[in-house]
C-alpha cells in the first residue's frame, strides 16, 4: 500500500472482516526513511479459534430472551467485534474469537443493559445481570417548537444518550438504569435541563419549562497571538456544568474577519459554545452562563498556518471527553512523552509554559502544548493533583 511519507514510523495491524486479529507477539513497527524503501515485514497473526460462553438473567435470576450482545474491546467507544442474540433460556455465545481481552455487553428490549470485562479466553461462563430500569417522564412548558430532549448518566458521558419520545405536550424517557441522570431539552430559541435520580423500576416526574432568550456576542481570538480568526464554525449547547451535552441549540454561526460572531435569540438558559474551524486553524469553547449580560465572550483558537504539523500523538497522552474543559487526563501512554514527565491520569492542565489554560478547552491544550514542543521540544507544564500544583517538564525525544 502506499504512498507512505518519511522520515516516519508507523503502527501496523491486520484485519480481517473489519476485525482487528492479533499479532502472535508484538507486531513490529513499519520504519520509512526519507528516501528509499521500507524493509519487507512479515506479520504473523493468531488463529480466531476461542469461543464465548454465558446467561443473560434479570435481577431475579430469570433468563432474558431476546437480547443482544455485543463483544468489544474493553476501551472505550471500541469497535464492535462481534454480535449475537440470547435464546430463549437467555443463553449466547460466541465463536471465532481470540484471547482477547474483550467486553461484553447485554441489551433487553426494555433498555436495561450490562457489561463485563476484561475478559480473557478461554473464560468459564459469562453471567450478565440485566438491573430494573426506570422511566423519566413530565410535562413540556413554554416551548413554541418541539424540543429535543435527551438523558444521560452524571457517571459519565460514554456517548450513551437516551431520546425521549414526545406527544401531546409531555415527554417520556424509558430504559434508564438505577442512578442519577441529565435531562436536557433545546430549541433554536429556548432550553431548560435538570438533573434527577432514578432508584429503579419507577417513573419520575420532571416538568420542563423553556427559558426565555438573549443575544450573546463573541470573539474567536488565536490564543498565541490574539488575532482573530475569521470563518469558524460556532454552534451552542445546554451547560450542566460537569458534563458534554449531547442536546445542542439548532443553528451554526460563522465568525467574520474580526472573528467576531452573534448568536441571536438563544436561549438564555447556561449554555457553552464551540468552534471549529477548516485547515491550519484549531476551535475552540467557552462557556456562557446565564448571568452573562452584555460581556463579550472570549473563545480561544489556534491559527497554524505555516507552523509545523501538530502531531498531538506525540504527547503520549489521552484527554477526557466528558466535558470539552475538563483539560484533564485520563490516560497515558507507557514511556511515552507524558510519562516521562511524570504526568498522571487525573491530572488537569493548568499552565504549559507561563501562560494558563484556565479559559482553554481539551483540544486547544493538546494542540497549544504540540505546537509549542514543535519548536522548542521542552516546556515546563503546572498540573492540579488531588488540589496540589504539580509542575513538571514535558519533553519529546
């Protein structure tokens, strides 16, 4: 295959069916020179030959027919790898696996799920049990349009919304597990979210009521230099606080050439925004509250054109993406650059060089502190621990 660029290195896999297989020891590298050809590899994978096995039972040890079984990865947002049903005595399985280690994962028609991992074959029988699931329903107030209206677990954003259905001015969510839940509904000119606590198999009732509107005006500045930048893309969601909302205010804005944009009649409920932009320029976010009034919001991009490429691989590091300002992270790649500097999961971002990061999101941190070790190869990073600032040196090799 081909063309591949050098001087590089890169990852190899091999799949089959769209399935990743697994390399019988570590597969190697691909190394491309800057000019010649790459040496030939042979990669040898191991036979798909295991197989899966278990139950899927309801909180009262009954089986549960009908439902569908997906086997993944462990991580997160994995591909899914394979796909089954129980029968009707709530049994599955599986074949043509490897050792894995893999996920499983239970979903009844009613919208209760269940999940096990790590698991690695061969492994005796899977037992998934299915939990009692609530229902969210009320009552739409104030609302000139038919709002969406989604849920979603404060345990974490893990991309699992639940939409409501809506009829005759009410709305009713089904399939929620026992725990705590957003609730958000949004139109182009109105929102309103709560956050409720369902204990079961029970129906809670929440009323909605639509906020009024406002006009909120704003800046895209490049945050090394404090130009603006000129065509990007903003669009505005419900803010919760502690979470990314899956719910978004219909409509995109696009900045001018003072990189200023207006989003009008929206709502005037806590919202956050975010832009993208197209080429060497890098969006950003920034929130809205509610008690705004007529200050002028700041969200801070990245222009890159003409700097060298932002490889934000290199850092060795993964962000969270349960809220666009988290700046913290949750995983770190094993003697990559972020371990080398002592960087932890749970860290957060606070200052790369002298300057914050405070009024920063996730993705201008990972391409600000990219594009700063494109040059200088070395910075000093201050991270929050457990409340402590910690300061550290990142370096790449």
């Amino acid at each position: 295959g081909g063309p591949l660029r050098g001087p590089a290195t890169y990852r190899v896999r091999v799949t089959r069916s769209g399935f990743e297989l697994e390399p019988r020891s570590a597969f190697a590298s691909l190394v491309v020179p800057e000019r010649g050809t790459p040496l030939p590899l042979l990669l040898v994978v191991k036979v798909q030959d295991k197989e899966l096995t278990g139950t899927v039972v309801d909180g009262s040890g009954g089986p549960v027919r009908d439902a569908r079984v997906i086997v993944t990865r462990p991580e997160r947002h994995s591909d899914t790898l394979a796909t089954t049903s129980t029968s009707n005595d709530g049994s599955f399985v599986v074949r043509g696996l490897g050792a894995g280690p893999y996920a499983v994962k239970a979903l009844a028609p009613s919208g209760s799920e269940a999940e096990a991992k790590p698991i690695a074959l061969p492994a005796g029988l899977v037992r998934l049990v299915l939990p009692e699931v609530g229902t969210i329903q009320g009552a739409l107030s104030g609302f000139t349009k038919t709002p969406t209206i989604m849920a979603w677990s404060v345990a974490g954003y893990d991309w699992d919304f639940h939409p409501a259905t809506i009829a005759g001015g009410r709305f009713v969510i089904q399939g929620l597990s026992r725990g705590r839940y957003h609730v958000a509904a949004s139109t182009p000119e109105a929102a309103a979210q709560a956050t409720v606590e369902v204990k079961g198999a029970e129906i809670v009732e929440l009323d909605l009521v639509a906020s009024s509107q406002r006009t909120i005006r704003a800046k895209i500045l490049d945050f090394v230099t404090g130009k603006p930048l000129p065509g990007m893309r903003c669009q505005a969601a419900p803010d919760l606080g502690d979470t990314r909302s899956p719910v978004v205010v219909p409509g995109v804005t696009f900045s001018n050439e003072a990189g200023e944009i207006t989003l009008a009649d929206v709502p005037a409920s806590p919202l956050y925004m975010w832009c993208s932009g197209e080429g060497a320029y890098r969006g950003g976010v920034a929130r809205m509250p509610a008690e705004l009034g007529e200050k002028i919001v700041t969200v801070w991009g990245l222009d890159a054109r003409g700097k060298p490429s932002l490889d934000v691989r290199a850092l060795g590091l993964t962000m969270a993406d349960d809220h666009p300002f988290s700046r913290r992270v949750t995983a770190v790649d094993p003697r990559g650059a972020a371990d080398r500097a002592g960087i932890q999961p749970g860290d957060v971002f606070e200052k790369i060089g002298e300057r914050s990061v405070e009024a920063c999101g996730n993705g201008i941190v990972r391409n600000y502190l990219a594009l700063v070790l494109t040059d200088r190869r070395s910075i000093p990073v201050t991270l929050s621990r457990g409340g402590a600032a910690v300061p550290v040196v990142f370096a790449l090799e």
